[in-house]
C-alpha cells in the first residue's frame, strides 16, 4: 500500500533527532486526529500477544479499528512503521507527576503537607503543574496518562488523588479528587500513635463520621446553625466530607499495606463497608493471600521487583509476587512510581516480569500481561477503562510508536499521540543531551571557561 506519508511523522519518526530549537513549538497535527499506522507491530494492550505486520486507525482521535487485516480508507494519511511497534500509551498509576519539580526542594515539592489542618479534603489537583520537568520527561517515555497521588503526612488520610494527561499544553486534570489514599500498615500505625490497633481504629471510626454526615438531613440545630459534624467527631467537616464519596462508593479508595495479615484487614474492611471500591497499594507479601484477594475482587496496584525484607512487613517479598497473584486470577497493575522508581521505568519494570517467567522456580508474566500491567489495568483501576489503556475501537488515541519491543531496555519512544494528537519528544535531559553532545564555547557554563 504506496500512499504519501506525512511529513509530520517523518520529523517525529525521527525520535531524539528533533533539534532543540523545537522544544516549545508545539506539534503540528491533522486537526481531525485522522490517521493511521501501518507495517507495524500491534500490541493492544489487553493481555494478548502482539500482532505483526498489523495496522491501526484512527478518526477524531479516537481508534476505530487496530490489529490484523484492518482496512486504511484512502483517504487517511498514513505513517509507514515498518520495524516498529505500537501500543497504547502507558499508565502509570501513584506517581507525583506534576507535583514535584526538584524533590529535594521543599518549595517545589507540594507531594505532602506536614503540618496541615486537613488529610483526607487534601486535593492534589489543585496544585498539579503540567509544566513540571518530570512531566516531559515521563511524556518522552511513552507515559501518556497517570494518577497522582499525595504522601501521607501528618494522618493516616494522604488525601484525594488525581488522574491527568500528560499532553503537551494540556490539561492539568483530567479527573480530580479520582480516588482517596490512606496509609495503614507500618506507616499507618506510625501516624496513628504507634500501633496497628490504632490505624485500624481510627480508619473505621473516619468511615463512620463520613456515613453519619451523608446521612444527615438538611436542617438547623438547637442554636440555629447547619448542622454540622458532632462535637466528639474526630475528623474535621471538610476530611468527614471528603469521605462521603468514598463510603458511599462513588470514590476508591487506595489502601495502602504490606503484609498478609494486613491485606486481610483490608478485605475484612470491605465486608464491614460493602459500598467500599478497594484498591490495595503495595502488597509485598500479596502472593501469600492471593487467592482471598481474587476471591474479594480487589485490584492491586504493586512493585514490580520489591524482593528483599526491608522491613517487617515485607518478610516474605519476592520478585514472583506480581506473578503468583495474577496466577490466581487478581487484577495487578504496576504502581508506586516515586523518587528513584520513575514512569519512565516501567516498560523496564514489566520486561523483567516476562525474563522472570523464564527462570526456574520464578512466576513471572508473558509479554501481553506485562504489557497489560502498564497500560489497561492500571487505566481500569484509575477509572478508565473503558476510555484510554487500550487500542480497542472507540478508546482515545493514546499511542506510542517505539523502535523496538517496548519491553526491552534498548528500545525508545519515536513517536506519541495523546488523543490522537502528535506530541514534543523534547523535554530538558534532551536539551542537555543536545547541549553537550556538541558544545560550543559561548554555550558553556562559566565554569566551564
């Protein structure tokens, strides 16, 4: 199929060639979003294996068709992607995306709030800033969506996350207040006063306040003011009515815990609070209970290759833990993408998973689960799964086309769509990389002189 392609795919095709120069010119594309790929590895992102020599196609930015044998009408533009790949775009779900610029400086960092007066009415939305480095960074990566979450800080409740694009000049938010964190667990115990008990006690008694407010009628009370929260409640108004959504279960709520003894309180929480949407953060040791989560259908949100007893809780972790529970029929995805384990690592983190399915003794998972890991589950657990996360026909043209097998450490992004518009690969570590590959004197910093 000889058609002409466009000259636009031509300059973003060329990845890590664009010149530095275009790092704030924003990219040109069809302003339909009309389009379509072909010549290329299909990967859908659904668990299943990829499709080669497939094609995908796109109108209003939106996939109509991917996979084997689709039909190019004739007149889309088509991009040639012999010998390479695409999958949707990857989701990273609990980063800080947006949040932090440098995180060793406090005034750029607004990922927690120490001495505030509010925990679980935190909402991160508020204060994300697409123009943060790390976006860019994360964008250039093949991260087209992600959740951002708080740091608990000062109380068990972090607060409400949030779930954004990562386009470029897009929004900030694409869904506020998405989900609820709370941290149970060593961490949780810690901020409740220094024990489990404590954490657990105080969790349920905030899911109580919460249910008593949204049951309240409007009316006055004897002094003539709205009602308000009772005078032995613990949670402030605001905190109580944040967790309206969540008990009510119009909100997930991220739970975040360990070991096995503390992921069956969390199930046990769900039986207490039927309306609850649970979502387990973490799980080191999930594999030891994996059939109890599948049979709750609660999702997970794990590390990857968290494999070594830093703490108590983590005794029994092993690299085979996302593995095994998936063995078992639990939804995981890969989460918690702070500090040193960016988004930018999780076609790295997911590769591991599928070498590890080759070593003896080891659960691991194939190609198309791993994939399915960084890309639909995640975008299912964050509230869009049946929007973006996937190249099935109707969701959002998140794509990236790589140069490789996305799931091996050499590949790269060449070309991303977020909406089926073409987005900027350029962001500062490849104004860096421009700078000193060819370094001319008047460029250099003075110390440098």
């Amino acid at each position: 199929m000889k058609r002409t392609a466009l000259a636009l795919a031509a300059l973003l095709l060329a990845g890590t060639a664009i010149p530095a120069t275009a790092a704030d010119a924003p990219s040109k594309a069809p302003p339909s979003g009309d389009f379509a790929v072909t010549n290329v590895t299909v990967a859908i992102g659904d668990g299943s294996a990829p499709i080669r020599g497939g094609a995908v196609v796109v109108r209003g930015g939106r996939i109509v068709a991917a996979g084997k044998d689709v039909a190019v009408p004739a007149e889309l533009p088509v991009i040639d992607g012999t010998g390479k790949w695409v999958t949707p775009g990857l989701v990273s779900a609990m980063t800080d995306l947006g949040l932090v610029d440098v995180g060793a400086v406090e005034e750029s960092n607004d990922s927690y709030a120490g001495t505030a007066r509010f925990s679980a009415g935190l909402d991160v939305s508020l204060a994300i800033d697409n123009d943060a480095p790390p976006v860019a960074v994360s964008r250039a990566s093949g991260i087209t969506r992600a959740g951002v979450a708080p740091i608990a800080a000062n109380a068990i409740f972090a607060g409400q996350g949030a779930v954004i694009d990562l386009a470029q000049n897009g929004p900030d938010a694409v869904q506020p207040r998405a989900f609820q964190l709370v941290e149970l667990g060593e961490r949780g115990a810690d901020l409740a006063g220094g024990s489990r008990v404590a954490a657990q006690a105080l969790l349920r008694n905030a899911l109580r306040e919460a249910r008593e407010l949204a049951q309240r009628k409007p009316g006055k009370d004897t002094e003539g003011l709205t009602l308000g929260q009772p005078s032995d409640a613990l949670l402030s108004r605001a905190d109580a009515a944040a967790l309206i959504p969540v008990v009510t279960g119009k909100q997930p709520l991220f739970v975040h815990v360990e070991r096995a003894a503390d992921i069956r309180g969390v199930l046990a929480l769900g039986r207490e609070f039927p309306a609850l949407r649970l979502v387990i953060v973490g799980a080191g040791e999930g594999w030891r209970v994996a059939n109890e989560i599948a049979a709750a259908k609660v999702p997970v949100l794990a590390s990857a290759l968290a494999d070594l007893p830093g703490s108590f809780e983590t005794l029994a972790a092993t690299q085979s833990n996302v593995g095994r529970m998936t063995a078992a029929g639990v939804k995981v995805a890969l989460g918690g993408f702070y500090d040193n384990d960016q988004p930018r690592y999780a076609p790295q983190f997911a590769g591991n998973l599928v070498g590890l399915s080759r070593v003896p003794g080891a659960t691991g998972l194939s190609w198309g689960q791993a994939l399915a890991a960084i890309t639909s589950i995640p975008a299912e657990i964050l509230g869009g799964g049946s929007t973006f996360g996937s190249l099935k026909p109707g969701f959002v043209a998140d794509m990236v086309l790589w140069d490789g097998d996305p799931l091996e450490i050499s590949t790269g992004a060449v070309t991303i769509f977020i909406d089926g518009k073409p987005q900027s690969l350029v962001n500062h570590q490849s104004r860096l990389r421009q700078r000193y590959r060819y370094p001319k004197e008047s460029g250099l910093p003075k110390a440098y002189e």
